[in-house]
C-alpha cells in the first residue's frame, strides 16, 4: 500500500478486526488519533462509552487542525457510520488532502473471539452487519482509493507515482547550497563535471549575495551568480549556464548587459540570462539598493527585457522605457550566440506571464501538476492575445527533489522526507511524467545533497528515463 504523505486515512472496520494493531505497526504513534484513545482522555477508560460524544468532538477538532497543517492522520475508530465517514471526506476536500479508506474484512468468529467479555454479542453483531454494508457503500463513495490492510509505503504527496511512461523532458540542476568539506571551488568542479557527464543539459545559479533563509542562514557560503557562471563555464564543455533569476534591482542594467554577453563569450555560446522582479528587501537595504515598489520593479523589468537584445543586437542606438535610460547601447564583446536565451522566473498570471509571452524565450514557474497546467493555459492565452506562438516559450519548472535506491532510505528521512521531496527512482519518473504531461519542457531539480557521493548518478537515472 503506498500512501501519500498528505494522506487521511480512515480505517473501517468493528470492534477486534485488528485496526489499532495495524495502524501501530505502520504509523507512529503521533500520526493516529483513536476514538478509545480520546475516551479514556475524555471520560475513565477507553471503554466509557458515556464520554463518547464529548471524545468525537475532540476528534473532529483534531482532525481539523492536523489537516489544516496537511499532516498525515489515521483516523482509527469503527468508521461504520456512513454520516461521519462522509464528513471526513469532505474535510479531506477542503484541505486538498487524499482521503484513503481501509476496510477490515477480519472473519467475524476472529472478532468475537477477541471481544469475549468485552462487548455484549449483539453490539458486535451489529457492528458486523454494518461493515457490510459499509464495505458495499464505500465503492461509491468518492476515495482516492480504498485498501484492505496491508503493509504501508509513505511517499512524499508530490512523489506518489501514475505511471511509468515517460515523456521526453530536459533537465537542468540548481546550485543553491554550497555548505560541504574541503575548498568550495573543488566541490563545485566536481559536482558540474558529474552533472554534465550524467546528462543535465544546464545548470543554474541562485542571484543573491546572502544565502536565503528558505536554503541556509545568512553566514553561509554563496558565492556571486555571474561569477560562478563564469568559473563553471571553464569547467564544462556542454551544459547552458544561467540564473534563477536576476532580479532586476541589483545590478545596472546595461552593465547588466556587458556582463551575461562576457560570460557567452567566455562559454562559447551557453548563456542563459534569467530575469525577475526581485523579492527580497532586507538584502537589498543590506548593500544599500534601492528596493522600489512593486509596480515599479514590473516596469523595469519590462525595460530591460526590451533593453538586453538591443544591447546585444547591432550597432548602439539609444533606449528609453518607462524607467529606464540609456544614452548609447554600446556592449563589446557581443555574445556569441545570435540571440541569448532570456528566462523570466515567476508564476504571477496578470503580469509576470504576461511579460513572458510577449518578451522571454522561457518562464520559469513552480507547484504541483495542476497548477503548471493552469500556468501554462495563462500563458497560452497571453501569446494569443499578442498573436505569437506559444511554442516559443519554454517552459521550465524548478522544485527539489533527492533520488534514493531503496524504499527503506525513503522511510529513513523521517520528517524531511516532504522537504526535500526523497523518493525513489521511480517515485520521481512518475512525478516529472506529470510535470511534462502538464507542459513543462525542462525540469530544474534543486538536489539538497548534491555533494554526496553517487547523489547525482542515481537522480541521473531519472534523467536517462526522459531522455530525447
């Protein structure tokens, strides 16, 4: 059985089918909120059923608040009565979780036996003839999937696999941490040497110049984007190098210019020249940047994705946007490729797609399969309404992700195993087949240990499945 970690499970079956013996030997003991449990907290013992009432409101009060953080909870109770299993149902609804129904089918002399002098026989027999009839109602009610208990599988909610068929996807690896033992310029040569043999097609920097706190905290080590880029064009032969993104507030623009053409030039040809509006205020206070408004920040961005390719283009006419100036576009050496690739990083529907349609070569968005799939039909209607070809945007996604051999190192992870989306190999074949199917053309995977050794080769057997 291999539930997702945003699971609510709700076991279903009478008294003595075995319920808290299986949900104790495959969930911990936080993870499994039990009636009998709550009547002993409530009430004198497990079984005072006058403190039923009151041990079924702290249920469903648990229940809400264990949902609303999207923690994996196993109801155990009789779930026989219809009413209360549809209410959890419908909260599961309400808080995206998966709502998974286990049936007991214990033979009921097994129950009876187990409940001699515990429960009178025709309570039992009662509790008998409504599993049932629960187990009949339960296939039209409207689980993601009903069991009959089994041993469990935990996999992180994004991982849980829906086929093995791939569909063709590029990849490409962020570096956002760069914490690990010996010189950080060795760790980095080794890791993008491995990457480019084991096929990534681009690898990609953070633009920040304090580590962010969503990666590390602020004394760690992270090294200047354009750069880094520069040093690890020596390194590769192959792979595009670019930024997830440069916010448009940290550098002069033109300046801006000079230096992603430098960096194809000395790349022979592999720069990518992500772009973004910029977020995060404390930094730019920190080395005195100017952090305008919001509206702002989106027309400058609108400025230099119009300003880059006349820099990069012939001759150097002046420009002028809506902020920004620039009295001659002079930018030597011009880069290599006849048109740099420009990325705009960012999901927002109104302006940030918007921007990318009419501008950028690719965007960059996040979330799950159905939220790239509206994404990417925003984005669609805003090339239409421009009347451009939205086949001429790329687009890419960026999430981490961390490749395991085994189910028992899945399991091993503990609570970081949401985090930092562990899974299997096939675990993530599955997930990034849902990506592309949604239409993202190139995944950009951010390995939190990518230093360790055999990280990257077994991630790159994700990477051969989808291979074109």
């Amino acid at each position: 059985m291999r539930l997702p970690t945003n699971a609510l499970v709700v076991l279903v079956g009478p008294s003595g089918a075995g319920k808290s013996h299986w949900a104790a030997a495959n969930f911990r003991p936080d993870q499994v909120v039990s009636s009998d449990a709550l009547r002993a907290l409530v009430g004198t013992a497990e079984d005072d059923q006058r403190a039923g009432t009151d041990a079924f409101d702290v249920l469903d009060l648990v229940l809400e608040r264990r949902m609303g953080r999207k923690l994996l909870t196993v109801v155990d109770t009789l779930g026989l009565d219809a009413g209360r299993r549809n209410k959890y149902l419908q909260l599961a609804e309400r808080y995206a979780m998966s709502p998974v129904a286990v049936v007991f089918d214990t033979p009921g002399e097994t129950c009876r036996t187990r409940n001699r002098g515990r429960i009178p026989a025709k309570v039992l027999a009662a509790q008998l003839a409504a599993r049932d009839r629960a187990t009949v109602d339960i296939e039209g009610e409207p689980w993601s999937a009903v069991y009959r208990p089994e041993p469990v599988e935990l996999v992180a909610s994004d991982l849980l696999e829906q086929g093995r068929t791939p569909r063709q996807l590029r990849f490409g690896l962020q570096l956002s941490s760069f914490n690990g033992d010996g010189p950080l310029a060795e760790r980095l040569g080794e890791i993008v040497s491995v990457a480019e043999e084991v096929g990534f097609e681009s690898i990609w920097v953070m633009d920040h110049v304090v580590q962010i706190p969503q990666v590390g905290r602020k004394w760690e080590d992270i090294p200047e984007s354009w750069t880094t880029l520069a040093w690890l064009a020596a390194r590769t032969s192959r792979v595009r190098l670019g930024t997830l993104v440069t916010g448009v507030t940290l550098r002069n623009p033109a300046h801006l210019a000079k230096i992603v053409a430098t960096v194809d030039v000395l790349s022979g040809g592999r720069a990518v020249c992500g772009l973004g509006v910029a977020w995060w205020e404390w930094e730019h206070e920190l080395f005195g940047w100017r952090f305008p408004r919001l509206a702002e920040r989106y027309e400058l961005l609108e400025d230099v994705l119009q300003l880059l390719p006349v820099m990069w283009g012939p001759g150097s006419p002046p420009f002028s946007g809506k902020v920004l100036s620039v009295a001659e576009t002079l930018c030597y050496p011009r880069p290599m490729q006849e048109h740099v690739p420009i990325l705009v990083g960012g999901s927002g529907e109104r302006q940030t797609l918007r921007l990318a349609a009419r501008y950028a070569d690719a965007c960059n968005v996040r979330g799950d399969p159905s939220t790239v799939a509206r994404k990417v039909a925003v984005l669609t209607s805003h090339c239409a309404a421009i009347d451009r070809d939205p086949a001429e945007v790329t687009v890419t996604h960026l999430s981490t992700a961390l490749a395991v051999g085994s189910r028992r190192e899945v399991e091993s992870y503990g609570p970081d195993l949401e985090r930092f989306s562990v899974g299997t190999v096939e675990d993530h074949i599955g997930r990034y087949r849902l990506l592309a199917e949604a239409g993202v053309e190139t995944a950009i995977v951010s390995l939190p240990l990518a230093a360790k050794p055999g990280a990257l080769e077994t991630f790159a057997k994700v990477v051969s499945a989808f291979a074109i």
